[in-house]
C-alpha cells in the first residue's frame, strides 16, 4: 500500500481529541479542497509502498492499540485498508477511519470496535457538489461527521444540512487553520445547536502546522 507516514502522536480532532494514536496516512487523494493542508499526501511522489505486512508491523512498534487510518483519502485504497482493519480488529485494535463524504467505507469498518470519522466538505472547500449526502445518514451514533467551516457561507451550508437530514453521527463544527474558533462558538450558542460539538485541531495548537504530529 502507498504510505504518506506512520507516527504516534495524539489525536487532534474529533470526539478521540487528545488520546494517543498510532497514525496511518495513506497516499493520494481524489479531491483537491481549497484549504488541504496534508497536500504532500495528496500529490507528488512522497510516499512509500509496503506490503499490509509491513505496515502491521510498524505499526505495533508503537505498543498503543488505537489506529487512525487517515490520508489523503484512506478509500482510494479500499482494498488494502480492508486488508489492514482486517488484521487490527482481529488483534483488538481500535480503528478509526477519517474518510471524505464521497466514498462508502467497506463492510469491516461497520465493525464494533472501528469507527468512522467523515467530512463533509463546505462551500469553502470547493468540494461540496462531490459530497453523497446517503452517506451521512447512515453513519450510526457512534461515528461522526465533521463540518470544516471557513465563514458565514460554510456554517450556513452546515445548518442547512442538519436541518435536512435525519443524523444520528456526533456532529463536529472545527474552524479551518487560522480561523476564528470564537466566532463559530457564538454562532452555535445564538443558535441553540445543543447537538454540535465545536472543537480546535489540538495538534495544530500545540506544534503548529507541522508534518508528523
Ligand atoms: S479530502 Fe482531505 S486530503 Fe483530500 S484534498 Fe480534501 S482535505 Fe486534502
């Protein structure tokens, strides 16, 4: 399989914000969001190939039974990363799987102790019009589906969706890098959203815009 990196570091988005992960970020992607900001996992030629086996083993260097499977977009390679969850749920790993809202995760996914962690991308990412919204609903109430939100435009788009849609996924509201996280709290406050969690990239403010952390 085509591997951007492998650490350990901790989780810095989402409802797994801030428990040690063994990060797997797998090679390209199909999208090309405005604001990407892992574009060295989505073009050019930095990557590594291995056998699943390899990766495996890499990965229990760490001694930390909690994966993310991140990219890119992981779903390019489907086949290996059933491959891979495969291995790591049968050996009691706990997976989660951070994947756009354009591609179905495949059946070991929906596993119990893996969970999914999609995006649906907003107006700012110039992406939205590839989102499957079929996907949304069905992600159960363990999973979560995260809106990256730049401006009023985004959180509007986000809103609307909700209101949609019948989401059972833990809903997560996270700023772009740079923007203002104030601004999206009292969006949220004025507009009652009690099921919206809003949350920072915790890596981000910690070691800033950096590879590897
Ligand atoms: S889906 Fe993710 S990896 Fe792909 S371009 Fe968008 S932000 Fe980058």
């Amino acid at each position: 399989m085509k591997i951007s990196e492998i650490f350990f570091s901790l989780q810095g988005e989402g409802l797994e914000i801030g428990l040690p992960t063994v990060f797997v970020r797998l090679f390209a992607c199909d999208l090309r969001c405005n604001w990407c900001d892992t574009m060295y996992a989505v073009e050019g030629r930095d990557f590594r190939e291995h056998p699943v086996s390899e990766v495996l083993s890499e990965i229990e260097k760490y001694e930390c039974k909690r994966v993310c499977i991140t990219g890119g977009e992981p779903l390019i390679q489907i086949k290996e990363v059933e491959e891979l969850s495969n291995h790591l749920i049968n050996d009691n790993y706990k997976i989660l799987l951070e994947t756009s809202g354009h591609k179905m995760p495949p059946p070991i996914l929906w596993a119990e102790n893996s969970t999914i962690s999609m995006d649906c991308k907003c107006p700012s990412s110039s992406m939205q019009h590839k989102m499957d919204f079929d996907l949304f609903v069905k992600l159960r109430a363990k999973d979560q589906l995260k809106f990256v939100i730049q401006d009023e435009i985004d959180y509007k788009y986000a809103r609307g969706i909700l209101n949609s849609y019948n989401i059972k996924a833990n809903i997560i509201f996270q700023p772009t890098h740079g923007s203002d996280l104030g601004w999206i709290t009292k969006k949220v406050i004025d507009d009652k959203l009690e099921f919206v969690r809003v949350l920072p990239q915790l890596h981000k403010i910690i070691w800033g815009d950096k590879r590897g952390v």
